[in-house]
C-alpha cells in the first residue's frame, strides 16, 4: 500500500473515534444518539466504524445531538487517549485501529 492510500482516510478515522467518544462521554447509545440527530441507528454504527464519510451537514447535525462544536469530531484529539479511557469503551474504539493508525 503506497503512502498515499494510507493517509487517504485519515480524517475520517479522527471523525469515528471522536464520534465514538462524545458519545460515550454523554451517556449515550447509538438508539439515543440517532433519534437525537434524525439519523438512523446503522447509519450511526456505520459512522463510527469508518465506514462512510459524513457530509458537512450531518457534522453538524451530529455536533449538536453531542452539545459540541462540530470541529471537535474532527480533531485528533483522542486518538491516543486510550489511557484516560475505561476499558469498555477503549475497546469499542478498538485497539487494532489504533494500531493501524501507529498510535500505539
């Protein structure tokens, strides 16, 4: 794989974990968080999986159900921070990614 497949998805695995992590730090499953966005539950599970890639207007949308700015789903700022993590959900956000992504 050349270097610039590696990197190519690099935003939206930043947007999954972070996605994953507000969630988690609002108490709230994937069934809360889409009725609170108008989205679906798969289309939640999806997300966070790095799956698809979000529009701009679903960001948003997602930023507001999470009472955040919607810049923060974009940042790498909890890539690394399994440590401040509980088990539970450093696992959900999954070890192997992180690997992938030379965070470990």
């Amino acid at each position: 794989m050349n270097t610039e497949s590696k990197t190519k998805y690099v935003l939206r695995e930043y947007f999954s974990i972070n996605l994953k992590w507000y969630r988690f730090k609002n108490n709230y499953t994937q069934e809360k968080l889409a009725e609170l966005s108008n989205l679906t539950p798969k289309y939640i599970s999806d997300l966070e999986r790095g799956k698809f890639a979000p529009s701009l207007m679903k960001i948003e949308v997602l930023a507001n159900a999470l009472n955040i700015e919607p810049y923060k789903l974009l940042k790498p700022d909890h890539l690394g921070a399994a440590v401040e993590l509980p088990d539970k959900i450093d696992k959900k956000i999954g070890r192997n990614r992180r690997k992938k992504m030379n965070l470990e």
